[in-house]
C-alpha cells in the first residue's frame, strides 16, 4: 500500500478518524463470521472501512452467503476464498456511497451508488461499469426495509442502523446482492426473446453485452433503454418483416438514453435525446404512470451491470412525439407508433438468432414489490414544459449532510483501488437527474 495515499485518506476522513473497530464489530456478530473471514482476506481492508467517512454497508449472514450459488464467480470466490477480483467486487456491492440510515428509507426507492466499479474484472466478467459506481436501491416494503440489486433480486434487512461511529451505519440483510448482468442475458432471462433477437439481428456496434468474448463496440455505459414486450413486436411484425438493417438500428437506438441513467422516481415532463439523436417525450400522470411517448413504462428500474432497463407496452418510432396526443386510456393495441402496421404470430417474427439461449436461469417477477415501482406525479403546475435532461437519477434526495469526499486506498492486491469518489452531500442523492 502507498503510505501517501493513505495518508491521504486519513486526512480526508478527519474527525472520523475514530469510527471503530470494524472487524471487532463483525467478530462480535455471530451470523457475520463469513463476512469477517471474506473482509479479512484483502489486507487492510477493514480498517480502510473503518476510517471511512459517510458509508452504509449492507452485511449478509452466514445463511446468506451459503445460498449464494457456487456456479456463478461470486459463489465459487465464497467457496474456495481464492479469487480476490471476485471477493472484492463482492464486498464492494455492499457498500453505499452515503449514510441511509433505515429511518429515511421510504417506499418511493432511492437508488444510490456502491464502491464497485468498472476495475473489477475477470477473465468470465466484468461485474460492473457504471461512471462512479454500481447502482442499487433501498426502499420500504411493509415494515420492512429492502435492498434491490441486479438479476431482480430482493434483499431484506434483518438487522438495521448499527453503528460504527458517527460516519458508518450497518444494515443485516438475509439476501447477497447480485451484480448487474449485461442487457443480453438480461432480455433473454426475463423472456424479451423479440428485442433480444432484434438486438442480435441490429448489430448496432455498441457494447451492451453482446455475445462473445471478443465482440466490441461503442461503450455506452451509464445508458437507459426501453424494452418492447414481446407483443409489442409482435403488433408491428408486418413493418419489421419489411425493414433492412439500417432501419432497424435506427428504431433500437431510439430506444437507448446515452449517458444519462434515469430511475422511474426521477421521472417528469420533459424530453430527453435519444442516442439515435431524436428526442424521447416523457410524461407522468397524477396516478403515478410513467410515459415515453405513447407507450406505458409497465416493469420499471431493472439494474443491469452498465446501464438501466424498463419494459414497455409500445414499440418507440423516432421523429419526436407530441405529449397532447397521448392517450393514456387506450390500450397498447391501439397507441402503436408504426400506423401502417399489421400483427404476426410470434411464430413469424423475422429475428432467428437469440443470444445467451439455452442459459438455465430465468426471472419470475412476481414479487409485488418488483411490480410497482411507479413515478413520483408530476405537480400540474409547469408540468406542460419541457427541456432537456442530463444527469444521473437516484431517487428523492433527504437534506441530510452526509460528509465530504473521500478515499477508499487499495490494499496490497489491488482491491479497492485508489480513486477519488465524491459521496454525496445528502441522503439519497448520488447526484442530479432530471
């Protein structure tokens, strides 16, 4: 470890200096030993954390480790304890940028961000390439506070606000939080077989986790996108039959925000630019429905390992829309974008190729709490206007001052490597959206 650096760090954390013995903590748990022994396998690491300034750490159970899958790279690092990439990203997904303390967790999700990032890589998988860090949300269900993180997973916190000082709140959680998986296998677990297909048929040259090792592309990290349900694609089979290539990336990359990563509750009126360069017309109603043009946001805020997904009911046609015409009432059958359009059976539809098929896991999304992550309505006074949107959504910010930059210093093996990363400045607000 470079002495400067850590030194620079202590510096940073000033008066916090005395936040406590974390891995005595830990050790004082009896259902946190699989924790201490991970912790213990980066040196240094958990006296890093210790002195750190404004972090919440989420901290699975020994049951919760042993249901972690031992297939999957994070399952077999837990296992046989020797793959340090995997343990760190591991842990570093259970660290928020920030203090979230149960209290001010509410059942409007906040989304903030984690110490994992994009320098986790191994030869199987990056685990995560969002600018900053990866994402994850806390929200309130019933009584009980969740964690929601990649793969649709749901993790509750069995134990909240134990503290380590003034500037580090722990959370139990009966779940490990899964990483993000590239939007492919995404579409193909969660059985959007048509805009997988339409993906693969596309080749829009962007890397959004394309089969293949070696494939590459345009980075587009830090990206929403909408994901037509199958029927969608389906009610305009007749345009797509007829459509080459050019067009078809065209209309996919109407369906992607670059740079910009939006959360249903950061949602208003307002038009952001797609990156097929046309703007995308969002409207939220007083009943809390999310809109981008005339199709309905229907499964919001799916976390992937570089970008954000939603579901919706319509497939989007470049060349801008006019909110006045929206029709909210009117079925999906009836608000396609593409006039001229006729319906084909599934049977017909003219993408042959699916990526990431024949993988043996796949997503139920039954749980309710996955089901409603609706928008925050927009007040009606000024909610006819409309301009551009840049920025990053996590959630509704709390006015509670949670400290000042720090660093995170990389122990001897390169985990937690030495970035600067700005935690933000209150509850719930990674940083701006909309």
């Amino acid at each position: 470890m470079r002495s400067s650096l850590w030194s620079y760090a202590l510096m940073a954390a000033g008066s916090c200096l005395a936040q406590g013995d974390l891995a005595g903590l830990l050790a004082s748990q009896e259902d946190l030993s699989t924790l201490l022994e991970l912790v213990s396998l980066v040196p240094g690491l958990a006296d890093t954390l210790a002195a750190a300034s404004n972090i919440t750490i989420v901290a699975p159970t020994n049951a919760a480790f042993d249901a972690v899958p031992r297939n999957v790279p994070e399952g077999e690092a837990i296992e046989q304890k020797n793959d340090t990439i995997a343990i760190g990203a591991l842990l570093a997904n259970h660290v928020f940028k920030g203090v979230y303390p149960s209290d001010v967790i509410t059942d409007v999700p906040t989304f903030a961000q984690t110490l994992l990032n994009s320098s986790y890589i191994i030869p199987r998988q990056p685990f995560s390439n969002f600018t900053g860090g990866q994402y994850n949300g806390l929200v309130k269900n019933g009584d009980s506070v969740c964690i929601l993180s990649g793969e649709q997973t749901i993790s509750t916190v069995t134990q909240a606000d134990i503290k380590l000082g003034d500037g580090i709140t722990i959370h139990k959680i009966n779940t490990v939080l899964s990483f993000g998986p590239p939007l492919q296998l995404y579409t193909y677990r969660a059985g959007y077989v048509a805009m997988n297909g339409a993906l693969e048929a596309a080749d829009l040259g962007i890397d959004i986790g394309l089969t293949g090792a070696d494939d590459k592309g345009l980075n587009v990290s830090d990206f929403t996108i909408f994901i037509p349900r199958n029927e969608a694609f389906y009610a305009i089979g007749s345009v797509l039959k007829t459509a080459n290539k050019k067009t078809l990336r065209e209309v996919l990359k109407y369906h992607v925000i670059p740079n910009n990563v939006i959360f249903s509750p950061s949602l208003g009126n307002v038009t952001v630019p797609s990156l097929q360069g046309d703007n995308l017309t969002f409207t939220v109603l007083p009943d809390g429905s999310a809109w981008v043009n005339n199709a309905k946001i229907t499964f919001a805020n799916s976390i992937l390992y570089n970008g954000i997904a939603h579901e919706i009911d319509a497939v989007l046609s470049p060349g801008g829309f006019d909110r006045a015409s929206l029709k909210p009432a009117a079925p999906a059958s009836e608000r396609i974008a593409f006039p001229s359009a006729s319906a084909i059976a599934p049977s017909e539809l003219p993408f042959t190729s699916i990526a990431f098929e024949g993988d043996q896991e796949a997503y139920t999304r039954t749980p309710t709490l996955l089901q409603t992550m609706i928008a925050v309505p927009t007040p009606t006074s000024g909610a006819a206007t409309t301009g551009a949107a840049t920025g990053t959504g996590s959630g509704q910010p709390t006015p509670t001052p949670t400290g000042q930059q720090q660093e995170f210093p990389g122990a001897g093996n390169g985990l937690f490597p030495v970035a600067a990363m700005a935690l933000p400045v209150a509850i719930g607000a990674a940083a701006a959206l909309l």
